[in-house]
C-alpha cells in the first residue's frame, strides 16, 4: 500500500489521540507474524495495539507513544464456507459486508450488521461484540461466534469453542473474548455462524407528531407479540438535519420518524400487524414490499449520521436503556442539550432501547463533554448501560467503575491478568 494510502495509526473513527506517535507498526499476513509480533513484545513489553479497519469510536484501536500497532486487517480470507452446517471459517481482516455477499451466494447471510459493515472487519466486530439494525432479532456478535482462534499475549495459539451449533464443555472463553477489545488477546481466525438468509424483506415507515409517540409505538410492538427485525427511531432535529442535506421534508411531516421491517415468511402479514399498531398514534404510515420503495423509505434513518456530520465535528455517543424507559431517556437527553447549550441529535436502535446522542462539539467542546458525562449518568440512573455497542475503548473507561461496581471490575482485570501477565495487550482501554 502506498505510505499516503495508510491508516493515521495514531487513531480510530472516534478522533482520540493518545499523544505521540506509536514506535512501529506490523503489517500481519499470516498468524505466525501475528505470533512473533506478541512473543517479542511480551519479552520487550512492549505494549501492542491490535487493529482492524480503525472504525471503532471509542478509542480503543488509538494508539500512542511507545505501542506497537498490529494490524491485522491484511488477514483477510474467507477460509471455508459450509452451507450445509451453515458456517464459516474467515481471518479477522475480512469485511464484513464481503463475508455477507459470500453467505449470499449460498442462500445465507452473516447477521451482525454495524452501520459500517461496509468499511469495518469481522475481527473488530467480535473484540467490540458489535451490534447493529438486525440486532433486535438475531442479536450482536456474540449471538454469531462459534469458535475463535487467539494468539495469546506471549505468542500462543489457542483455540476456542466449537464447530457445532451445541456444545458445553468447559467454560465459555469463546464469549469471554467477544468484546473484550484487544485485551486478551488477538483474534486471528473465527467459525461463524450463518443464517438462512431472509426470501423477503417488508418494510413499514412511520411520523409521529413527537418522539414520545415514537418511542410508545416502539414499545407496542413487542407488546403486541410483534418481532421485526429492525425498529429504528429518528428525532426531528436529525430529521431537520436530513433535510438541509438533502433538500427533502420529513422534519415538516412529523417531529419523530420511525423505520420497521420484518423479514422472512410471513413478513408481508407481520409488517400489516405492524402498520396497525403505529397506525393507532402515528401522523402517517406507509408500508411496502417493493426492495426501490424500501431503500427509498429508509433514507430518513440511512442519513442520519450523514447528515449530521456534515454539520460540524460530533461526539458519537452509544448508550442503552430497558427499552420501556426509552421515551424518557429521549426526553431527558433533549433536556440535558437545552440545560447544557449543546446541539444534540439522537436516533435509535428503538427495539434495544440503544440511543445513539450525536453531540455536536462546535465551539465549546468541553460543553460537549460534560453534556456526553450527563447523558451517561442518565443511562445509568435509568437502569441501563453507558456502552451499548461502540465498547468501552479509551473514551467510556472512565465509567467502567461506576457501572460494573468496584469488585466485579477488580474480578474482570484479575481475568486480564491471567490472559496478559505483563499487561502488554492495549493497555488503557476497556477495563
Ligand atoms: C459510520 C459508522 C457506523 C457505525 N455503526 C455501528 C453500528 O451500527 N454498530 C456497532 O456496533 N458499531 C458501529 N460502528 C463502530 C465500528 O464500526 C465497530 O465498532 C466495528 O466493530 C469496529 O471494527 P474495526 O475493524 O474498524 O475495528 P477497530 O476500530 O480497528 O478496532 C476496534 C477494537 O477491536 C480491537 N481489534 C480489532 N481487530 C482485532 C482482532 N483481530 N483481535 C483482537 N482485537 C481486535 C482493537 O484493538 C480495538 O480495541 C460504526 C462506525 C462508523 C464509522
């Protein structure tokens, strides 16, 4: 790759930067550079921050003075895909949009799919246990890991879990190693799990006259014994900030958006049930089958952060509430922006209760911060958690305490400790 094509190694989609410039980087093509790269930097101590794509928001792949970066997005093949067991076997620098497109050609899909399934790779996805719009009915990564291949800080390799769709021998470290952020050690090969990919996908899209609405008919979803794959909410200040993008008018057709699908059989009659239930509070409901009407449909939540990027720099936030208290979390942020002075943006992953508040840093960014540090203390009192999906990295590390409590985090880094003895696998992030 031409040196100007390079990754600023320094950070991650999040901006942070730790200070300094990392000592080297190692560009790994096989597992044995990924083994000799942590064998010599457990002898040295050399602290190792693992790297895929860098679309993280956290911080967690930034690195600083004195680290070596390894990026392993250069593993990059599909190893085997079995569409009878219906798995794959894949290195950790495979897209995860490209992994989809395979399972496609089979007839199956690769559920996790982040906003950026286009840019990120399947091993970031499993050391942030990424989430993403499916989530609701066919979980996060963890839901789709089956077994993981790591190399341990001093260089070993180990394998993890199983092939089989059932297994219980031993503890599940397979599952302990899904989200820990490349700090137990580095993921280099992974047997996923794939699913029969959905014959039809139907699609419902929703205004309310306020989020609150919005938010209730979310709620009366489930409540009506409904389970869309997607139920994703937009506020009107992002609808208002669609609208100066791309020149539409959701903001003047309701103050809150709501974009539900269901797929596979019996989709068409399940998003019928759905369009009666948000048919009963909302200003309007469309419903289609129609793949063009669909994508159409959706632009109102597929440009949301688009859109508000394109406003100034942001903070990206990621927390999650019991999906009942979702009204008032929406509330709450709203009220935090006025009392604080700061511009805030929110949609939802709605069906998660998982609200994604876009500050925008503007001219004040330490506004911006405390506002970040309110809105992690509502998720907090509201029974939910400051890191829903995005993972902990170097920027939430600070509220690991406050959520897990003083034991179970002394438990997690005693675990860190047996994984990474000398404390080398990126120190300073996640715990
Ligand atoms: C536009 C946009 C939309 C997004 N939407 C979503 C979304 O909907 N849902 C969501 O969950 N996230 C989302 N993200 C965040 C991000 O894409 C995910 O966190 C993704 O999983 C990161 O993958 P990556 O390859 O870029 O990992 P990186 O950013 O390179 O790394 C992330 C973390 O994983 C570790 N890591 C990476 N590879 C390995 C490995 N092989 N072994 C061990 N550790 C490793 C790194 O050390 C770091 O701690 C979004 C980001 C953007 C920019």
């Amino acid at each position: 790759m031409p040196e100007d094509d390079l990754p600023d190694y320094r950070t991650d989609r999040s901006g942070w930067v730790p200070g300094g410039a990392p000592l080297r980087v190692v560009r790994a093509r096989t597992v044995d550079d990924v083994r000799n790269t942590l064998a010599a930097a457990h002898r040295d101590g050399t602290p190792v921050v693992t790297r895929g794509a860098g679309t993280g928001l956290a911080g967690a792949a930034s690195a600083g003075s004195g680290t070596i970066v390894l990026d392993v997005s250069g593993l990059d093949r599909i190893l085997h895909l079995d569409p009878v067991d219906a798995i794959a076997r894949v290195e950790p620098g495979v897209i995860t949009a490209d992994l989809d497109r395979a399972a496609a050609a089979h007839g199956l899909f690769f559920a996790p799919d982040p906003g950026s399934v286009a840019i990120c790779t399947v091993g970031g996805n499993i050391a942030t246990n990424a989430g993403g719009l499916r989530a609701t009915r066919y979980g996060v990564t963890r839901d789709s890991v089956l077994a993981l291949d790591v190399v341990l800080a001093d260089g070993r390799l180990i394998r993890v879990g199983r092939q089989t769709v059932k297994g219980v021998a031993g503890l599940d470290l397979t599952a302990l190693i899904v989200g820990s952020e490349g700090t137990l050690g580095v993921v280099v090969g992974a047997t996923l799990r794939l699913l029969p990919r959905p014959r039809q996908v139907a699609t419902a899209a929703a205004y309310f006259a306020t989020v609150a609405d919005a938010a209730k008919a979310s709620i009366a979803l489930a409540a009506g014994g409904l389970r869309p794959s997607v139920v994703e909410l937009v506020d009107g200040r992002t609808l208002a900030a669609i609208d100066a993008l791309r020149g539409t008018a959701h903001a003047g057709t309701g103050d809150a958006f709501l974009l539900v699908q269901a797929d596979g059989f019996g989709a068409a009659e399940e998003i019928d049930a759905v369009a009666g239930v948000l048919g009963r509070t909302a200003t309007s409901v469309r419903t289609t089958l129609d793949p063009d009407t669909a994508a159409a449909l959706a632009a109102a939540r597929r440009d949301a952060l688009p859109a508000i990027e394109a406003k100034g720099p942001v903070l990206i936030e990621d927390i999650a509430v019991p999906r009942s208290r979702l009204g008032e979390a929406f509330d709450e942020v709203h009220r935090i922006a006025a009392e604080t002075g700061t511009d805030i943006h929110v949609f939802a992953h709605a069906a998660d209760g998982n609200l994604h508040p876009i500050i925008r840093t503007g001219d004040d960014p330490a506004a911006a911060h405390r506002a970040a540090d309110r809105i992690f203390a509502l998720a907090l009192d509201l029974g939910g958690t400051v890191a829903a999906e995005h993972g902990v990295g170097a920027l939430k590390r600070s509220w690991m305490e406050r959520e897990l409590g003083p034991d179970v985090l002394a438990l997690q880094r005693r675990i860190k400790e047996i994984f990474d003895p000398t404390g080398i696998l990126n120190p300073g992030k996640a715990l």
